[in-house]
C-alpha cells in the first residue's frame, strides 16, 4: 500500500481545487471559511458544531483536538473507522484496571495461538509483527528445527496468517468465544468458564492438544484475539496469558490515552436533534463506508453547512458541501505514532501540487492557531515533547527518523477476574449456523482496504493473495456452501490431486450471481467458492462498489 500511494499523489483523478456548489474557491476564501467558523462558534463555546474524523495516532492532531475542546468545549468531536485493527480498550480496562493496550513480542514466544487474529495482514502493527514472528521461523541447521515457533490458528476465513498455520481450525467468528472459553477451563482448571463452551462443535483432541503444548511452554507462548472479536474473548485470552505467565514476557501491555471521542452514532443522534448546524468532515468517506443503517446521505444533508476535506470528489463530497482539497502525505508535514507509541516524522518530498490543506492545518484554524502553518505545528509538538532548543530537536527528529524515548511506557499489570467479569454480564449468545442462518463477515480488501484505494490501478491490477481476483470483489463461501446452494464446477477436463472449485474462461471467473439479504438489506454479487472457509460462514470484502471516485475505482466491484 505504501509503494502504491506514490501512484495517488499523481492521480489526475485526485481533488485539484477547493469548491462550493461547483465553483472554484481561493486559498483566501478557504481561510476565511475556516477563520468563520471559529469566530460564529467561539461566542456560544461550540455549540452547534461538530466534527467527524478519522482515528489517528498523530500527536499534533492531539495536541490541537485538545486545543480545540478548550476553546470550544460544547463542540461535538467523532471519530469512525469502518474496520476496527486494534483490541477493545474496554477488555483490558476492565481485564487489569487500566487504560491500558497489549503488544505482542512474537520473537520471544515458542507456542502461539492465534483466535481469529490475522496479524500477519490485518491486525495493527502488522509489519512489525510479521518480522517478529519470522525471527522464531528461522532455520540455519537441524538443530534451530526444534527452535521454531509453532502456530495454531482458529478462524472464519482464509487469512494469510492461516495459511501460516501448523495446526489451522475452520471455526465461525460467533464460535471463537465458546473456543477460548474451553481452551481456559482445560488450562487453568477454572470450570467458571465452562458454560461458555456448551455447543461447542470443535474436537476435544484439538483443544486438548492445543492446551497442552501452551502449559509446556509456560512464559514463552502466547495467545492473541482479532480485533474484531468481542472484548469477552479478549478478557479470556488475558486470563490464559496471565495463568501461563506470559505477561511481560511475550506480552507487553503499554500506557494509552482513553479516547474521549464520540462515536458515530453519537453524532448520528445529535444531527437528527437538530443540535448540529455546521459538520466538519476530516478524510473518510462515511457517504460511502458509514453502516448502513444511519442513513449517512440523507444524515449529512440534513446539515446546513457541510465544509469537507477530502482527497477526491467521493461519495461524501458530492452530497453539496464545501469541499477543501487535501494535501497528500508526501506533500505535508506531520507526525505519527507507531504500534509501540514511537513518535515518527511525516515530511514531504515535494510541494503540495495543488495547494491541498492537511488535516492539521485546518484543526489549527478553527482552533485560532496563530501560526497554522503545518511545520510549525509540528515543531511546537517536538519540542514539547524532546524539551531543549526547538531547531535543534527537530533537526535530530528529522534525522534520526524517530523521537527517542517516546514510546509508550510498559505498565506491570495483574488480571483481576472480578473486574473482567463485569464484561460477561451481557456476553453474546451461542448461534447455530446453517444454510439457512449464515454467519456474515465483513473485511478490508487486501488491495482496496475499506475502498480509500479504490482509484489506484497498481492496486486493482495486484490478484487477491488468497483468492487471486483482480479488479473485484466476491461473495466467499465455503465448499459445502456453495454445494449446499447447487453449485458444482465442472472445472477443466483434466484436474490432478483436487477438485477445482471455480470455472474460468479465458482468466476470466464465470461465477453464479447471488443475493446476499443481512438486516433487511441486500447485497448482489459474484459467488466465488473459497476453501478455507467455516462452513456457513460467508465474508466480503469492502472496498469496491464505489459510485464516486475516479475513472479507475468507479463501477469497479
């Protein structure tokens, strides 16, 4: 994705100018659009403005949101994302009495066990952690085979990190809990857990198995949950890593900031109220990616005055707003944080070829910055993080590519099970899943990721690493699935070792189209056959079906 982005800095599809209603507007008017909501807003302290951005780890960002809270402390601050990569806050708060985020030390660990975790590909910190997880994969002699790590996973679909897998379970997303629950109750000898297992249609010999090469490796293995799953499931995992005494050793857990933002949902209620007169919208797209449900377009139109900054004419800004341009990443300065809390530099290569704004320089004009310009920003940032003389600690930052001694600090923790037992108070149900009842899982798209690259050719050229399509996206189904739906591919005349599940013409799929119905909506697409899958589980990819971006992302999917 980062080889890829160069090819949307030169996008001739890409925002080229700030406008209102479909005229053209100056830098000057864009300033005093911005200079015009601070000054309506400041007299009555924010109230009636709100604000819709994306997560973001860039401490600029979060000295100006704070800023902009003091300034305007009745403004309605959101954050969404439609996929989320990270674990629960709420599970390890209420797991160890802290605000506190696990990171995983996979070079040190001997047994992992991965639940529904694709952390090679999709999980935060993805790219540190598939070097990690290398190092223990190493083999120089017959000695180091003994030395490997070795990995079980459980998971719905066919990730990257299953195909890693020595010992891979096909098992719903829903069922993850009732496998973590049994595997505690067989490591531990807590029964507590048990009635979380009932129903569970898994081999006892797995799980035993499984539980026994953990209690072999205590204080060198580790168990890890998909940030997807429920905080439940991450508090059981906590539990089982606390027993094998993994904690500090093949988990960290770091200090982090609770967010105080609200969801958008929140915002959705609070527009509907009537209490939002003016919506800023910083980068996303909800038009396109919000859920479903809230109604997003007709939501935004509801608004009187929409300003929206954003990379591309989208979705979200052809819905009659004020549209700024933004600034690509290789155009701007800024910061960010990695997996760790490691504070690194965002600087540009080039001038920004359009004059797009970055999202920080439009937070420090609302918030009355005297100097918005981005290099600033950033240098008042450093500095108050490094202390000393300002140039000289951004000269070194700029250097060194990374802050010194800014990571997060690592917190001893101790699991209370008291206090993680507050989260099963309402733990969800067991489902039986069928032909008739599917389990549905939404995921990024390796290319696409939630549909920002959609408009990159680089990458709709690039096939899928599991499922090898290109230039689309496909309802996946399992084998028994789809036999169970009556379809059987006839596949080429001679198929040696396996049957082929999808018939092709010419590189081409020809693949059923089927109606998917979740919630009352319906989706219709391509059916692609994909061994791998839990049985009656059915998962899309997001990122395509997209109405308004360039020529290369429109229609596409």
């Amino acid at each position: 994705l980062a080889q890829a982005s160069i090819l949307d800095l030169y996008d001739p599809d890409r925002a080229t100018a700030h406008t209102k209603g479909g005229s053209v507007l100056t830098a000057a008017a864009v300033n005093e659009v911005l200079a015009g909501i601070s000054k309506n807003f400041s007299g009555n302290n924010g109230a009636g403005l709100a604000f819709l951005g994306e997560e973001s780890a860039s401490p600029t960002r979060a000295r100006l949101i704070k800023k902009l809270r003091r300034k305007l402390p009745k403004a309605v601050w959101a954050e969404f994302e439609p996929v989320a990569d990270e674990a629960p806050l709420p599970a390890a708060q209420a797991s160890f009495g802290a605000s506190v985020k696990p990171l995983y030390r996979f070079a040190q660990a001997k047994r992992i066990v991965s639940l529904d975790a694709d952390f090679l590909s999709a999980e935060s910190g993805s790219l540190y952690y598939a070097r990690e997880f290398a190092r223990g994969r190493k083999v120089a002699s017959k000695a180091d085979a003994d030395k490997m790590n070795r990995l079980y996973v459980a998971e719905s679909n066919f990730t990257l990190t299953g195909s890693m897998a020595d010992h891979r379970l096909r098992l719903a997303s829903s069922d993850i809990l009732a496998l973590a629950a049994a595997l505690a109750v067989k490591i531990t000898g807590n029964a507590a857990a048990a009635a979380l297992a009932e129903g569970l249609e898994v081999k006892p010999e797995w799980i035993a198995e499984c539980a026994a090469d953990l209690l072999d490796h205590r204080g060198e293995c580790l168990v890890l949950v998909g940030a997807h799953q429920p905080a439940q499931v991450h508090a059981i995992a906590y539990e089982i890593n606390a027993f094998l005494g993994n904690l500090g050793r093949t988990v960290d857990f770091v200090e982090v900031e609770p967010s105080t933002a609200a969801s958008i949902s929140d915002l959705a209620n609070a527009i509907k109220s009537g209490a939002v007169k003016t919506l800023v919208v910083l980068g996303g797209n909800p038009a396109y990616n919000a859920p479903a449900d809230l109604d997003w377009p007709a939501l935004q139109r509801s608004v009187g005055d929409v300003v929206r900054l954003g990379y591309f004419a989208d979705e979200t800004s052809a819905l009659d707003v004020t549209h700024i341009a933004a600034a690509h990443y290789l155009e701007s300065w800024g910061d960010a944080r990695t997996a760790d809390g490691t504070v690194v530099p965002v600087q540009p290569m080039i001038l920004p070829l359009f004059g797009g704004l970055t999202e920080i320089e439009v937070l420090a004009r609302i918030a009355g910055e005297p100097n918005p310009d981005p290099y600033a920003l950033v240098l008042e940032t450093i500095t108050g993080l490094a202390g000393g003389d300002a140039e000289k600690a951004m000269r070194r930052f700029l250097h060194d590519g990374v802050l010194a001694g800014s990571a997060y600090a690592k917190t001893a923790v101790t699991f209370d099970p008291r206090g993680a037992g507050v989260l099963f108070r309402d733990a969800p149900q067991k489902v039986k899943f069928s032909g008739k009842n599917l389990e549905v899982r939404f995921v990024t798209d390796h290319k696409m990721d939630d549909g920002r690259f959609a408009n990159n050719g680089w990458l709709q050229e690039c096939p899928d690493p599991m499922t090898k399509i290109a230039w689309d996206n496909a309802i996946l189904v399992s084998p028994k699935l789809g036999r169970e739906l009556g379809i059987d591919p006839k596949g080429s005349l001679i198929q040696v070792a396996r049957k082929e599940e999808n018939e092709f013409a010419v590189g081409k799929e020809n693949a059923c189209i089927f109606e998917l119905t979740v919630g009352g909506r319906k989706i219709r697409g391509p059916l692609h056959i994909q061994p791998g899958l839990a049985n009656y589980t059915v998962v899309v990819p997001l990122g395509y079906g997209r109405t308004a971006t360039g020529h290369v992302g429109t229609g596409a999917g």
